[in-house]
C-alpha cells in the first residue's frame, strides 16, 4: 500500500486476506494494534498462536475441540444416535 512503512502495508495485506475483511477494514485493524497497548497487542498475537497450535477437529463429530475429542463427545450423558453420520447411515 502505498504511503505506509513495508511492515504495516504488509500487516494490512495480511489481515485482508480474512474472509469479509477487505482493505479499508484490514487498515482499520493494524491502526487499532497500533495504538492499543502493547500488553493488548502481546496478548491477541499470543492467543492467535495458541488457537492456531492447540485447536483440532474432533475425531468423532469434527466440532472444534483442544483435545482428541470435543467436550460434547466426551460427555457419558451424550446421545450417541444425534451424530451427524447416523443420519447418513440411515439414508
């Protein structure tokens, strides 16, 4: 982009490449990292790298899940007739 240092233009292209962020939104987001504290800052960059290193598919249902199996699969009381591909089956 034109008119900003080579790291924040680069940052801008990087957040646009999120779905329904374009350009003007992806500026928006650098320019409130760069004025938010950089605890804040330090804390969003941490969280972005723990989600993206410790969250997974479930290897039943395929939710979202920091283990080998969400908490709804985990849980005893869960019916396991309601799973997605028990419908399938049925078909």
């Amino acid at each position: 982009m034109k008119g900003y240092s080579p790291n924040i233009s680069n940052l801008i292209q990087a957040f646009a490449k999120f779905p329904g962020i374009g350009p003007r939104s992806a500026e928006r987001m650098v320019f409130y990292l760069l004025k938010c504290p950089t605890p804040e800052a330090r804390r969003m960059a941490e969280l972005i790298m723990r989600v993206k290193e410790q969250t997974f598919f479930c290897e039943q249902c395929f939710n979202l899940s920091e283990g080998r199996t969400c908490h709804v699969c985990q849980d005893d009381a869960r019916n396991r007739n309601k799973f997605w591909w028990s419908k399938i089956r049925k078909m």
